[in-house]
C-alpha cells in the first residue's frame, strides 16, 4: 500500500492509500478520484514530506515516550466517530464528507423522525413500501432493531455544508 498526498483543481488537500502508484495513476486519469471537499476530479499528487522513522536513544533523538495506560483501548464501536474530536473539532475533509453524505441521504431517503424505528420495522414486515428511510431513534430503540434483524446505522448529523 502507498499513502498519496492529493491536491485537486482547486487546491483542496487530502490524502489517500493506493495498492500501487500504478493504481493510483489510473484511477486519475480516468477521473475516478474526486476532492471530499468539492468533488473536483482534477486530482495530482501533491509533495510529500517523508515519513522516516526515529530509532529511540540515537544522539540527538530523544527516547521513546513510555506507553501511556490504556493507550491500547479500542473505541466501543469499531468506526465510532467521537462526537468531539482531540482538536476540538471534526477535521474540514471529514466534515465536508459527513455534509455530502447527509445531502445524499436527505436527497434519496424518506424523513420519518421519531418514528423510524416503527416505519423500520413496518418496512422489514413488508406492511409498508420498502424504501431508504432516516429519523431519530434512541440507542435502545436501535439495538432492539438489530437484534430483530433490521440493519441501522447511526451516522454523526452535522449542519448542512450550505448553512
């Protein structure tokens, strides 16, 4: 695997993993890379500062920081999105990610609010029209549906990117 630093068209950066450059050179060229940001398809590679790694205790490289406790632990659900991040804020490509994710799904999916959980599971018993739905639902509310069989996920709902 190869990490690219990407820079598109309008000079938004973000980076990405290839298995080769030479899968990364096709997928560019056929336009199938596009910028979170904006969805430009002009992507290039943009320069890279190298990743070298430090060996501890080597003259005028300090030691290696002892592990902190804990350091170890897994987030409860494998791919959480902690709802605020070490910096204090979700990082602009992941936001400008969540945003068109939310426009797709306002886009393609049914608002049901509060009562997602009962429209899921009319849907899954074929009482009413199978369709994309979106709502609230409590974390009790979600788990009972996916002990009844019914796939849910819980995305972090951040403000719409145009305001």
């Amino acid at each position: 695997m190869i990490h690219y630093q990407l820079r598109c068209g309008n000079e938004h950066e973000f980076d990405s993993w290839f298995p080769n450059s030479a899968a990364f050179e096709k997928l560019a060229s056929a336009g199938m890379i596009d910028c979170p940001v904006c969805g430009d398809t002009r992507v290039s590679r943009a320069l890279m500062t190298p990743a070298v790694a430090k060996a501890p205790g080597v003259k005028g490289r300090p030691e290696a920081p002892p592990a902190e406790a804990g350091a170890n632990r897994t987030p409860a659900a494998a791919g959480a999105i902690p709802s605020k991040p070490a910096g204090g804020a979700i990082p602009a490509q992941v936001l400008a990610l969540l945003q068109r994710l939310r426009a797709e799904i306002e886009r393609t999916s049914d608002y049901v609010g509060a009562e997602f959980a009962e429209e899921a599971r009319r849907i899954h018993r074929g009482e009413a029209k199978a369709r994309s739905i979106y709502g609230e639902a409590t974390e009790a509310e979600a788990e009972a549906l996916r002990e009844e069989g019914i796939q849910v996920a819980r995305i972090p709902w951040v403000p719409r990117a145009d305001g």
